[in-house]
C-alpha cells in the first residue's frame, strides 16, 4: 500500500474546523483507494505566534521541505502589528511560483452564469507584489525620484511613496512553462495572457513575448492574449468563453477573486500554490473569526483543495472521486451550510459527515 506524509496547517478561526473536515474525507478516499497518508501537524498562525514567538516557524517549513505537499488552513493576519502575511512568508520561503484557482459551476451552487470551468494561473513572485515598496518619506523614494528625473526627461512628483513593478524573463519562463505543462497534463485547450502591455510595454510587454515564447513548444494549445480592462469585461459578460488565464501577480490576485464571484463563492473555492520543491494547498477563503468554533461554514472549499492535493500525488481517481462526492452533496442541497441553504442549513460536520457517506459508495 502507497503511504504518503502531508504536513498540516490547521490555521486560525474555522482553519481548524474546515481543515479536520478535508482530513476525515481524504482519509475516507484513501481507504478507499489503498493509499494512507500519515498527517503531520505543524504550527503556523496565532498559535504558533504565542508558543514560538513567530507566525511561521522554521520547524513548519522544514517539514514542508520534508514531506513536499502541505494541506493549509486559512491564517489571520495580524493588524497593525508590523507582521508580514503568513501566506506571502510560506510563497517565498518554499518557492511556490504557481498559484492555481480553479472557477466552474457546480450544480446546487447558486451563480450568475453557467458553463463556468475556468482555471487561473498566477505567477506568485514578482510584479508590484514582490514587495518593494519604498515610505514616501523615505530616503530611498527621494533617491529614486532624483535618479529617475536625472537620467530621464520624466518627472515624478516629490514626496511619492514608490513601489517597483519587477517582470523578469526568468519567472515569466517558468509560469509560462508551468502553465502549458498543466495544460497539456490536464486536456485544456486554450490558454489567454493577461497583460496591460499597451501601456506597461517592457515589463507587461516582457510577460507576453516570453509567454508567447513559451507557446511555440506547445501546439496543440491555443495562445492567446488579452488586456487586463478588456479581460474582465468579457469575464464579467461571458466567463465561459475562458479555460486558462495565465497571469502576473496583481492581475492574477485580483481576476481570481472575480473568478470565485462568478460561480458561487468563497465557501467552495479551492486553490493551490506550486513550487518545484514544494506545493501547498488551501481553501481561498480566509479564518472568517465571527464564525470560529461555531461549526457552520462550508468545508467544500478546504475538501476540494484536498482533491487538488490528490491530483498532485497522482492519485486522479481518489481526487476525481472526492471531487464528485462533494459535488453530490451540494447538488442535493440537504446537508450542507448556510451559505449553500440559508433556510435549512447543516453544520459543518453534518456535511462533511454527508460526503463521507458519499465516498463510502463510490464504485472502484
Ligand atoms: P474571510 O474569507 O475570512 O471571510 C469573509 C466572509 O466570507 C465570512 O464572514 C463568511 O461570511 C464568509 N466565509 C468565508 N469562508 C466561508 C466558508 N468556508 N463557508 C461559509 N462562509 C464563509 O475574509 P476576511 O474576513 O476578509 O478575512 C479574515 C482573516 O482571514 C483576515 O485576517 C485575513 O487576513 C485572513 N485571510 C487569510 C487567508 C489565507 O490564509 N489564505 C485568505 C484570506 C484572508
């Protein structure tokens, strides 16, 4: 019997609440698919904050690195304290350069559109988010005015707070690369680049071309590339005309909240975040600290990240299968939380106890 160990993130708020629930139902599609996962609890969040003095130990990150594959719960994030985000530490630390949202319909969850199966992809180094920002107080901000306006005919108005937008051949190779690969792995047709090169020519601009690059070694997947305004227009008019969305750091962050919009939610929203070393995979929603301990949020966002996990490891059946048995259950709409059913809502653990139910009958 294939044995796997995946650490653990449990996170802050309901982290552990959706994240036990995720635990119960892999362990279920494991049993039933001859595989075991030993799960590997590491601190990270207010937790380990008030026992380790840091929102990410190493001892988290070392067995990460360890184990390579990372199932993670929503992590608060500190206001007003100086703290950088948890989730911006573990991206660089580990490497995670690919983050994958996928967006489809799901029958029972209620959505503007149909035919919604769209999936983006975010490259998560670099661009205005690679956080090199400079205080418009700062003497670095007025260094760079002045060298700007002394090498340059441009002007930038004094006392400007500065941040830097980085787009390199590099990363962008490596996005690209992964993206097509995912493509082709995953049967998807077509991939669109969004960009804002008309405007932002050498480093948007660096982005295309080299994705463009990238699509030469890939024929049988359609390239081809949209500016940011324009992309969510027709997203917002006509999603289903879209399969992948490659995109830099800002777009990608802001287009794949959309993306959540357009189907039905954060409840239901998995993602994952890749790296050559590592990938770690989460709900997109956050800790959500009014609903914490209440047993009422929806696990299928923390579930479906877990079928991501088992698409990671190979195993297509067991996640295919989890997959369908939570789909089952939203589609039926008679256990599941108030966010699905406001009338008649289950509790967490009502839910999760219903898809386990549904694993149980899965037919090998
Ligand atoms: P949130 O996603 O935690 O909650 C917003 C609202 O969405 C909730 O009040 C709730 O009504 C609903 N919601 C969220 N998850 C749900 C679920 N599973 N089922 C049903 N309803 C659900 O967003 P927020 O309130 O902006 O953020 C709270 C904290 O989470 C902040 O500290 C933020 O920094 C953090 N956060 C962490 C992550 C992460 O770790 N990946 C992501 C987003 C936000």
């Amino acid at each position: 019997m294939k044995k796997y160990t995946i650490s653990v993130i449990s996170g802050d708020g309901i982290g552990p609440e959706v994240v036990n629930s995720a635990i119960s139902c892999i362990d279920a599609v494991s049993h039933k698919f001859n595989f075991s996962i030993k799960w590997e609890k590491v601190p990270a969040g207010e937790e380990a904050l008030n026992e380790y003095g840091s929102l990410l130990p190493e001892e988290t990150l070392t067995s990460i690195k360890k184990n390579k594959v990372a199932l993670k719960g929503p992590i608060t994030t500190p206001l007003g304290k100086g703290f950088r985000s948890v989730n911006v530490d573990l991206r660089k630390k580990l490497e995670l350069f690919a983050n994958l949202r996928p967006s489809k319909n799901i029958p029972g969850v209620k959505s503007r559109f149909s035919n919604v199966n769209l999936i983006v992809i975010r490259e998560n180094t670099e661009d205005l988010y690679s956080g090199i920002e400079f205080k418009d107080t700062s003497q670095l901000s007025k260094k760079l005015i002045h060298l700007v306006e002394n090498n340059s005919s441009l002007k930038i108005p004094k006392g400007s707070a500065i941040a830097l937008k980085t787009i390199s051949k590099s990363a962008t190779k490596r996005i690209a690369e992964f993206a097509f690969l995912y493509a082709q792995k995953n049967k998807r047709k077509k991939i669109t680049i969004i960009h804002k090169s008309n405007i932002l020519k050498y480093t948007d601009g660096l982005f295309v071309s080299e994705s463009e690059n990238v699509s030469k070694k890939f024929n049988s997947i359609i390239c081809d590339n949209l500016v940011v305004d324009n992309a969510c227009s027709k997203l917002v008019s006509r999603p289903e005309l879209f399969d992948i969305l490659l995109c830099p750091n800002l777009y990608g962050d802001i287009i794949s909240d959309l993306c959540s919009g357009l189907v039905g939610g954060l409840g239901v929203s998995p993602s994952a975040n890749i790296g050559n070393k590592a990938a770690v995979f989460e709900p997109v929603h956050g800790s959500a600290p009014k609903h914490s301990g209440l047993n009422d949020v929806n696990p299928s966002a923390a579930i479906l990240s877990g079928a991501m996990l088992l698409n990671h490891l190979n195993q297509t059946a067991a996640s295919k299968a989890l997959e369908l048995a939570v789909y089952s259950v939203l589609k039926e709409k008679t256990h599941v939380t108030y966010d699905i059913n406001p009338k008649a809502p289950a509790s967490t653990t009502e839910m999760t106890n219903a898809i386990i139910q549904k694993i149980k009958k899965v037919k090998k």
